[in-house]
C-alpha cells in the first residue's frame, strides 16, 4: 500500500509539474498539503469585487446626493441613485450566487440560444413604445419600474458564443472562411444593431472580447490581424461620416477651446478640473464641487472624476492598481482551465478578463483626458442596475471555472 502511495503521489506530482501554470498550494504533493481542506471559491478574488462594489456604491451616493437641486431631478429624493443602486446590488448578488450554481456544461449548451435571445433584445429595443430613449439614444427596454439594457445581456451572450464557437471550429481554424466567417458576421449583425441605437462604445467592447477569444483560441495569426485590421478601419470610417463622431474628436484633441469647452468637451474639460482639483490625496470624502452640476453624469460614465477629486491620485492609483489585479487573476484562472483541458470554461473566463480590463480602460482614459468621450461604465462600479447585474454574473462565472479546476485537480469530477 505505502509503494501504491508513493507511485500515484510522483505521478501526481509529475502531471503537475507538467502543466503551464501554477496551480498553487493544493497542487502539491505533500502528504500535510493534500490533506488540506479546499476552499470552493477563490476568496481573494471575491473580497476585491466585494470591496469595488462596496466602494462604487459609496461614490455613487456621493456623486448623486446634490442631482435633486437640479430641476430636472427636482422630484428624486437625496438618497434616490443611492437606494435603486443597493437595491440593483442586492439583485446582482443574488442572481451571482445562482449563476455560480450552474455548471460550465450547461452554458456551452445553452450559448447559442443566448446569443439568439441577445439578438431579439437588440432589436426590441428598436421598437418605438418599447425602448426608452434618453439623451437621444435608445438603449433601453423598461420593465416596470426598471430599465434593462440590452447590449450589457449582448456582451455576455456574445462572450460565451464566441467561446463555443471557438470549441466547435477547432478542427477547423486554419480556414478563414469556415473558422473565422461565420463568427464575423455574427458580430456585425450585433454591431448594425448596436450602431442603430446607437451605441458605439459597447459595440467596441463586444468587438473586442470576440477577437480576444479567437486570438486566445488558436486562430491564425494573419486572420486574426486581417479581422483587426478590417474593424479598425470600420471605426474609422463610422467616425469620418459621422459629424456628432468627429466632433467628439476635436473636443479631445482640444477641450479648451471656446467651441468645445461650451460643447462636446464640456464633460472632459470639467472630468480635468475635478481631477486637477484632487491633487495628491484629495479633498476628502463628499467635497467634490464638480459633482454640484457642473460635471454631467457623475455617477455613471464619470464617477472615476469624481473619485479622483476626493481621493486624489492615490485614490486612483489605488483603483487602478485593484482592476489590474482584478484582471490578471481572472485570466490566471482562464489559463489554468484551458492546461486541464477545459477549452470553453478557460475562454469565458478569458472573455470576463479582456471585457472588464478593456471597459474600465476605456473608462478611466476618458476620464483622464486620454481617450475620447464614451459612454462606457466604469465595470462594477458606475450606476447602472443591468450593467452591475451582468458583470456579477460574468464574475461568478469565473468563480464557477475556478471552482471546477479546484474540483479537477483534487480527483473530483465536474
């Protein structure tokens, strides 16, 4: 029996050694190591999202609490933003902890019927009488007293297709038309429909985790150059016959200006000043002046402005320091699924990694003058009760694939 242990203990410790990323303390073969309990959640993970929710909650009562003094939000109590977000919260935590019970299996069933579901959203919200337009874009679909978005539910049905579609085609991925055709024109359908809201932002978003995973997933390096190289140019183009789309460039080149600081560039002129205003650490928590309706959407697309004029450059260093760790670790999970063999659950982890790392980039560059004006979310964060909802279930997702690989690598089945 105690030679039986030992052979089964090296071949353990051999196929361990042979995998291409660490699989941390449980993976050793010590006899006091594999006798340790196994957690079931990757609980670092977990505090950092918990603490970003936290957070993003407090800033969003902060960057809300004087909307009420403006006219247009005259009938909304102080604590209006503050009590739909908690309530958002409360649902987003709920509906995580029953997407954590699904296994990866059953997503990959059900991937392509999700992207049809996204699809019939998408268009819906096209509909006069159904979809709510604000600021003269129609993105939103109301559900009693609730406002869904739509191309958040796209960006996680198109991630676990895309993820499925790569599983499919890898006998075939060498072949541009049958591997990489039929995957774009899906994107594209989901791009017109997006651009016919429109919303330019989570089309690139969507476009971007769609060719991160086909990256991920094999796909010929001058295919995947070619896609990059055609959408690039796509943006371009949308950009150049685009009047409002050009004029949002010329703000970001030059914000100051009499022209721009009045107009397109009013947001990101006042997003600088309430940054500048931070300084090294701040002007403490609930004393942003730009928040008292001189910076517009506070509490959504520029809540980093807020943050940095409060916390101050350490406020953000620390914020951005957090979503970097977030993002890293994410894809160290999705890495050390697709080394057990488990392609799909290691490409939609992957797929959350590359979608909150890019949204929150694009996020905080517009914020801090380095990107041109979104209207993108910070993820997590920002107020948005569909948005928040969609990224706690990406997120418990990834909790699920990890959960899996611990089951794996202690014996068990998924």
């Amino acid at each position: 029996m105690n030679s039986l242990g030992q052979t089964l203990s090296g071949w353990f410790s051999t196929r361990t050694a042979e995998l291409p990323v660490r699989l941390g303390p449980w993976g050793s073969s010590t006899a006091s190591q594999t006798a340790a309990p196994m957690r079931s959640f990757d609980q670092p993970l977990t505090w950092v999202v918990v603490a970003l929710t936290l957070w993003g909650l407090v800033m969003v009562y902060s960057a809300s609490i004087a909307m009420p003094e403006n006219p247009r939000f005259s009938k909304y109590t102080h604590t209006y933003f503050l009590v739909r977000h908690a309530l958002w919260l409360v649902m987003a935590f709920v509906a995580a902890l029953i997407a954590f019970q699904v296994p990866l299996s059953t997503w990959e069933r059900s991937a392509r019927w999700l992207f049809v579901a996204s699809l019939v959203l998408l268009m819906l919200v096209l509909i006069p009488g159904i979809g709510k337009v604000v600021y003269g874009a129609r993105r939103w679909i109301a559900v009693g007293p609730l406002s869904v978005q739509p191309s958040e539910v796209a960006k996680l049905a198109v991630l676990l297709y895309a993820a499925d579609y790569m599983v499919r085609k890898m006998d075939v991925k060498e072949r541009f038309f049958r591997a990489v055709l039929p995957m774009a024109t899906a994107i594209a359908v989901v791009g017109l429909l997006l651009l016919a809201e429109p919303d330019m932002g989570g089309f690139m978003v969507i476009a971007v985790i769609a060719m991160g995973i086909l990256f991920l997933g094999g796909v010929n390096a001058r295919m995947f150059f070619l896609i990059a190289a055609i959408l690039l140019v796509a943006f371009v183009l949308m950009i150049y016959f685009s009047e409002w789309r050009r004029e949002r460039i010329f703000a970001y080149l030059d914000p100051w200006t009499e022209k721009h600081a009045l107009g397109k560039g009013y947001q990101l002129s006042h997003s600088l000043i309430a940054i500048g205003r931070g300084e090294i650490f701040g002007v403490g928590l609930g004393g942003s002046v730009e928040k008292l309706h001189w910076l517009p959407e506070a509490h959504t697309d520029f809540l980093l402005a807020v943050i940095g004029e409060e916390f101050g450059l350490v406020g953000v260093l620390v914020l951005i320091g957090l979503f970097l760790w977030l993002t890293r670790r994410i894809m160290h999970i999705g890495r050390q699924a697709i080394a057990l063999d488990r392609v799909f659950p290691g490409l939609v982890a992957q797929g959350v990694g590359i979608w909150i790392g890019f949204q929150a980039f694009i996020n905080m560059g517009v914020n801090l003058g380095a990107l041109p004006t979104k209207g993108l979310t910070l993820p997590l964060m920002s107020y948005g009760g569909s948005a928040i909802m969609i990224n706690l279930v990406a997120i418990a997702m990834v909790l699920r694939v990890d959960f899996e690989n611990r089951q794996l690598m202690h014996g068990g089945r998924v």
